[in-house]
C-alpha cells in the first residue's frame, strides 16, 4: 500500500511524524487518534500556494466542522488561515484559536438568533441562507449599533459526483439561495440599514473527486459576479467554498490536487473579475483535503472471530469513526505492530457497538492478527473525531499530536465519570 510521507514502517511498526505508533497506543491507551502536525502545514501550504502564485490575494478558510480540535485550528491560525465556521462552538473555537475575526465567515442554514448575535457581537461575517435569516441579522445589527458585513450562500443547482448525502449544491438541497434569486436579495440587503452584502458564497459538496464541477460552480458564481457588480453591489469576497476529495484508496488512480483545482478555477475567476472590473479577495474553504491524512486511528484487537467473515473486534467503532456506517466509505486499515508482515488473511474489523453496521472495514487482506495487536485506521482527521458520539456510552478516545517525533495530548480522554457529568436527577427521583 502507498504510505504518504509522514507515515512509514520501521522495523514492522507504523511511524507517524516519526513517532512509533505502537508505543503512542501503550503510553495514551486506545483507542487514540494521532495527527501530525507538520503534514497538516504541508497540505495548507500546497493549498494555499496553488491558488496565490496565480492571484495574489487569496483568502484559505479552514472549514472547523472536519476537526474543532483547538491545537489543529491554532496550527492553522499560525500560518494566517481563516476559517469557515458553522456553528456558535466554532465561531469560539476560530476567535479562540486566534483567527481574526475577519477571517472568519459564519456559514450555514439554520442559524439562531443567539448565533447570529454573537457573530455580530464579534464582528464576524455572516453568509446569510435565507431572506428570512437577512432580516433578522439587520435588526440585530442594528439592535447592536452594528453593521454585519454579509454575504449570500448561492444554490448553483449542479449535480456532483459524490455521496447524495454531502452534495451540497443540488436545486433540491437545504442549503443556499437558488442562483436565479440571488439579484433579488442583494438588492434587498442593499435596501437594510445594517448589513453590508461584501461578498458572495458557495459551497458544491465535499469528497468531489473530479475538477470539472468546480470549474462549472466558478463559472455559475462568476456571472453572478458580475450581474451584481452592474447592480451596484460592491463584493470584497468571493467565496467558492470546500470541497476537494481525497484518495481514501491509496492504490488508486492519482486524484485531482490543489494545483489541478487551482489550474481550472482560478482562470474562470480571473476571466470573470476582468469582465466585472473589480478585485476582490478570492475565498476558499478546504476542511477534509486540509486535514483529512494527517491523522491515524489506533484501535487495539479485544478479540478475533472465525465466523462468516474472521471478524477482528477492536475497541473503536462508529462512535468514533462514522464514516464507513453512515456514507459507506473506505478507509486503509494497517496492523500497526506488524506493518511489515506479509498480508495472509481476509478480516473485517468490527466495532465495539451493538450494532451490525458497526463495521470499520471489510474484507481487507491483512498480516496475520492476534489479540492485542494494533490496528491504524489511515486518513481519519477530517469528520473522524468531530462526529464522534457516546453511543452505547462509551467515554471519546484521546487525541495526540505529534510533530518531528515529539508527541503531546491534544485532548484528554472522556471517562466514565464524564458521562454523567452532565446528567441530572429529577427531583421526584431524589
Ligand atoms: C463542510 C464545508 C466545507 C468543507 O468541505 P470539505 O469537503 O471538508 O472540504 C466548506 N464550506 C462549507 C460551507 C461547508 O459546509
């Protein structure tokens, strides 16, 4: 299997950011999840350089939602990312991991009053779904003494080729306003006292392993662009969202990078502020091809079963990685303390939860395994952890970071006094 090269074996053990994962699990436990530090700077820099060596004044926003942890956005912060928030937890995490509040955008759908106050309070920008959120975000701002700088989430009504559940830019989704309306709303918030309409925003979908549908959003946005800069509209930003996949099949065919993304889109963008006469900040909001193969899970083997499949139950399942339960996706599995071995069996790693699509891989060629060995599940740090759960009230794993062969906890374990920890006896029951 292809390792990426902050992954590699040495003497039969998985290294990360050359720490020995073996001894990682013994000194934290498991399960534990272990993100380099240094290959989530690589990815951000690669990012960020493909876009800028062809227009200078590019804005990358980390999407928060693929991993909150506080260490990865301040890593992020560091290097001048932005990051698009989603949720009053991430606007905190963003201001609190040092992200100016002007690099942040606070994205989504279904925002509360409480969350759009606190994104006014802090001088956040808002891209705002619905004309319904625009009028309330004015009477907030005005309430404040403010003015919310805005931009609008546009529905460019396009299918991509990706999981139904993470197609974001379909007519038929819940996000964004329908491309044909969008003239309309500018000149509804132009016609608001609070609100500043700055900047314009989409966001197609993520794990989009093809350029094509980007280069259609850029293009779709880019008319936009200009229909709103005859209109008056003054854009400062140009957002085109997240959204680039990532080779969860290491052996697979190369899929398309940041420079690929950069080569198609940033011409269209480049072609559509000519025509519209302006130069705004071009924004973009990579979270998964970010963050996404920093991180490894270890799970250690509670127990192997020769039954219909030969089942290797470990102590990680769908509490801490959904993904292969909830869009069926495919994620590398390695046998950390014998990465070297020769692959003889067929196993399917099994969770820990009463669940039967609690299944982290199948049928997956592997070295011989005994229990007590380490298993890795690779390419777990994007919507790994952060969709975690306590289902079946098992405590969250740890998180560590490592970074030129040091290593530090990142995030404590849950214990099993944390899960009461916010429950609370009705007074009947006393
Ligand atoms: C989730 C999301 C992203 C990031 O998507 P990735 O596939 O992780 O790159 C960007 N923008 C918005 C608005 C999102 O909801």
């Amino acid at each position: 299997m292809n390792l990426p090269p902050h992954l590699s074996v040495r003497d039969s053990h998985l290294y990360i950011g050359g720490t020995d994962t073996v001894e990682l699990a013994e000194r934290w436990g498991t399960p534990l999840y272990v993100t380099d530090e240094a290959r989530i700077i690589e990815k951000f820099r690669q990012y960020r350089e493909a876009l800028e060596k062809r227009y200078p004044d590019v804005r990358v926003l980390y999407a928060a939602k693929a991993n909150g942890n506080l260490a990865i956005l301040r890593t992020l912060a560091a290097l001048g990312a932005g990051a698009d928030v989603f949720s009053s937890g991430e606007l905190l995490l963003g201001i609190r991991a040092g992200i100016p509040p002007e690099r942040l955008l606070f994205n989504g759908s279904s925002k509360s009053r409480e969350d759009l106050s606190l994104a006014v309070a802090n001088n956040v920008p808002v891209s705002v779904d619905s004309l319904d959120e625009l009028h309330q975000l004015d009477e907030i701002a005005g309430n404040a003494g403010k003015t919310a700088q805005i931009a609008f989430r546009v529905n460019p009504a396009l299918e991509v080729p990706t999981h139904p559940k993470i197609a974001t830019g379909l007519a038929t989704t819940k996000f964004g306003i329908a491309h044909d309306l969008i003239p309309g709303v500018y000149r509804e918030a132009l016609e608001c006292r609070n609100v500043d309409p700055v900047g314009i925003h989409c966001h197609i979908g993520s794990q989009i392993l093809e350029i094509e549908p980007f280069a259609r959003a850029a293009g779709v946005m880019m008319k936009i662009v200009s229909d709103l800069t005859a209109m008056g509209v003054n854009l400062r930003f140009v957002d085109l969202g997240g959204g680039l996949g990532i080779p969860y099949h290491h052996d697979s065919d190369p899929v398309p990078t940041p420079e690929d993304y950069a080569a198609a889109v940033v011409p269209i963008f480049l072609e559509g502020i000519r025509k519209a006469g302006i130069s705004p900040e071009l924004w973009v909001e990579p979270g998964r091809s970010l963050v996404s193969d920093s991180t490894v899970l270890l799970a250690r083997v509670n127990s192997v079963k020769d039954a219909h499949s030969k089942f290797v139950n470990v102590d990680a399942g769908f509490n801490l990685l959904v993904r292969p339960a909830m869009y069926d996706s495919y994620h590398e599995v390695l046998v950390a303390n014998r990465a070297g071995g020769k692959p003889e069996e067929i196993y399917t790693i099994a969770g820990p939860i009463c669940e039967t699509g609690d299944i982290l891989a199948s049928d997956r060629m592997l070295p011989r395994i005994a229990t007590g060995d380490l298993i890795a599940v690779l390419d777990t740090g994007a919507y790994g952890f952060a969709m975690s759960s306590q289902y079946n009230s098992r405590p969250r794993c740890a998180e560590v970071m490592v970074r030129d062969g040091q290593a530090a906890l990142m995030r404590r374990a849950e214990t099993l006094e944390d899960l009461t920890a916010t429950m609370v006896t009705p007074p009947w029951q006393r």
